[in-house]
C-alpha cells in the first residue's frame, strides 16, 4: 500500500470480500426459493382473498374475525408444510 491512499476496507478487514455462500449453494438458491414460494402461494392467495372480501364488504371487517382467519390458516399451513411452514 503507499502512503498516498487511504486504507481500503479490504486492508483494515480482510473478510469483507468473503463471499457469503460456496458457489454450489448460490447456484441453488434460486431454485430452493422458488420452491419455497410455490409452496406458500396457496397460504398467500387464500388471506389476499379474504383481505378483498373484507374491503369490498362481504365480511365483517373485524379485528377479532382476521385474527381467528389468521390463526385458521396459519395452522393449515403448518399442517400442510410442517417444518417448511413459515415461522414468525
């Protein structure tokens, strides 16, 4: 390094270029979230439904009533995918 440059982050941390995963598992993880968001999609199509049911009006639009649909389908998912269900 001269005198003249400033240090660069490279120099003061040398794992800061390390990359994050082995390019075998980049390569997959595209796919992996691809599969994991085909999973869920069902999960997310049916609360989409009931939010626009409830801002068009054909439910009750209650704080208790989305809450117990939340818990519905949130306990479907976790049935349906076990460990690949989402987790809070």
């Amino acid at each position: 390094m001269n005198r003249l440059q400033a240090p660069s982050c490279r120099d003061a941390w040398p794992w800061a270029s390390a990359q994050v995963a082995p390019p075998a598992y980049r390569d997959v993880m595209p796919g992996l979230q691809l599969v994991s968001d085909s999973l869920h999609l069902p999960f997310d199509v049916m609360r989409s439904q009931h939010a626009q049911a409830v801002r068009v009006g054909l439910l009750a639009n209650s704080m208790l009533a989305s809450r117990d649909f939340e818990r519905a389908v949130d306990a479907l998912e976790h049935i349906t995918l076990g460990p690949f269900a989402r987790g809070v």
